[in-house]
C-alpha cells in the first residue's frame, strides 16, 4: 500500500487533534476514511463523538472511522457491525484474494442498502489485506 501526501497531511491532521495515528485513510467524494489502529478507536472519536466533531469541523469534510484488525476476518465482521456476519472466508481464486462474507438474507439486505460503506470496506480492504474481491452470500 502507498499513500501520497494528502493522505499523510490526513493521517496528521487526525493525530494532531485525537492522539490517534490511523493505519491509512482516503478521501471519497466529501468523506475521509479513516482505518483506526484497534486500541484507539474509542480515543479516536471522544466522549459522545467530541474528537471526530473537532476534526469534521476542522478538516471540512465527513469523517468515517473503520477499525484495523491484524486478521481480515475480524476487519469485515466488525466493518458490518450493523449486519450480523455468520463467517468470513478467505479464498484463494484465479491468483487473486477474495473475501466471502456469510450471512442470512435479511443481513445481506442490510450490507447491500449501504453501497457506499460497501465500497469503502472493499477499497480498505484491497489496500491493507490485499483482497481483490468481497462477496456477499
């Protein structure tokens, strides 16, 4: 993974004001992702959401925070938080890496409402698990 300079004025701009270094961020559309070391998530967005408000404000653009996990199975459970995720598996296919991301119907509908947070998790997912593909079944 690289990051340019933008997201390394990010990442500092972040660490500045929430005493968290993120793991890498982008920007999409008029919101930065930010991936968040798994101890300081909470750190990252203060008490009833005060750090991450400070940082919007300061930066101009919405704020997504996605928790790092060492295991790309952990980072997808917890990237669904909203779903429940019965497994994940990784599967090597046609020399690429894909991401099998199980769950019932009525929790896939839940992970397919929201393309864009969809987007977002397989864009972090690439950069930092190097997985090609995520599939929802």
């Amino acid at each position: 993974m690289k990051i340019g300079f933008d997201e390394i004025r990010l990442i500092n701009a972040l660490d500045s004001i929430a005493k968290v270094s993120a793991k890498d961020c982008f920007v999409e559309d008029n919101t930065i992702v930010y991936l968040i070391p798994d101890k300081g998530m909470r750190k990252a967005i203060g008490k009833n959401g005060a750090t991450i408000e400070k940082v919007k404000k300061q930066l101009g653009k919405n704020i997504e925070l996605y928790e790092y996990s060492s295991k790309p199975e952990e980072f997808f459970s917890k990237a669904f938080h909203k779903a429940s995720v019965e497994g994940v598996e990784i599967k090597k296919m046609k020399q690429k890496n894909i991401a099998i991301i199980k769950t019932d119907n009525a929790n896939k509908r839940v992970i397919l409402q929201n393309l864009g947070r969809l987007n977002k998790v397989k864009e972090l997912a690439k950069r930092n698990y190097n997985i090609e593909e995520v599939r929802i079944r």
